[in-house]
C-alpha cells in the first residue's frame, strides 16, 4: 500500500516538475524560515535572565534627531531624564542610571611602580567600566564579598570591583 503512494507520488512530480519545485521550495523555505525565528526569539529572550526581578527591568533608550534631520537611536538617555523619571511618573519603584565608560586604568603599586590596564575585552568593543548612581545595586543584585550594596555609590569617586577585577588590578589571592 504505502509502496504505491510512493509509486503515486514520484509520478506526479516527474509529470509536474515546476509545480513540484514550486511547493518543495515553498516547503523548505517556511521550515527554514521557522528555524531562523526560532533562533533569533530564543537569542533575544536568553539576555538578563539571571536578575530576580528580570520581569520588572526595563531599559529606556532614546531617539536623538541631528541638525540635518536624520534621526539614529541610542542606548542610553540624557543624565536630567532619570530625576525627572523619579518626579513625573507615579509607580516607579526605582529608578537607576548608568553610561558606559573607557577609561585607562592605572594602579599605583607601592606608591613607586606603576601598572597600566586597558578597560576593553579582546575581541570585543564594550568595557567592563560604568558610571552609576546609588539605586544601582538596588535594581541590579549582587552577591557582594566585602561591602554594603546600600552605601557603596554615596560618595563620589568610590568603586566597586568584582572579584576577577579586583585580582586583575591588584593581585589580590584567592579566596579561602
């Protein structure tokens, strides 16, 4: 039975071999076109899963208009726009900013020598480095070695370094 559907079906494709060609093809590009959703979907829902409160970060970019008219979008927003977030929009729980930043580390090793860092991974053109504020750590956990998530961002000019971090910039031992 099933050796003559298949008898069937192979005479009806060397009959009508455009119109074969035509749903073979048709076939083959909506199982193609189903697979390259499915990976570009499961690409954009795999980033930021590990934060607790991942259903309720949202990130705000914005659309900046040159003066010739050409409009380009951005990943961050001007530095007024979070304070007049926080006064403007009741329901926010918190509001946090923070800019990507480059810049040339230097570390000053026993007040004499001196060791020079790069802030750019290999291979790639985002830095480790970013400039934030307090509310940080309060949208973005951590699990924290030494310090306080609350207090670390109040005054200017203090760091938080990860633990891979602070061994890179001062050869700091592994832990116990």
């Amino acid at each position: 039975m099933l050796r003559n559907y298949i008898k069937t079906a192979w005479r009806n494709i060397i009959r009508h071999k455009v119109f074969a060609f035509i749903n073979v093809l048709g076939l083959v590009l909506g199982i193609c076109a189903c697979i390259v959703i499915y990976f570009v979907t499961s690409y954009d829902f795999s980033f930021d899963t590990f934060h607790e409160d991942k259903n309720s970060i949202y990130r705000v970019g914005g659309r900046v208009q040159e003066n010739n008219g050409t409009d380009f979008y951005t990943s961050d927003i001007p530095p007024p726009a979070p304070d007049g977030f926080r006064e403007e929009i009741p329901g926010l729980e918190r509001v946090t900013q923070y800019y990507l930043y480059n810049p040339k580390i230097t570390v000053h090793v026993n007040g004499t020598k001196e060791r020079d860092f790069s802030c750019i991974a290999e291979g790639s053109n985002s830095t480790g480095v970013i400039i934030t504020d307090s509310n940080y750590f309060a949208v973005f956990k951590r699990e924290w070695l030494v310090g306080d998530p609350f207090h670390s961002m109040m005054e200017p000019f203090t760091v938080v370094l990860s633990e891979s971090k602070a061994r890179k910039y001062f050869a700091c031992p592994g832990r116990d």
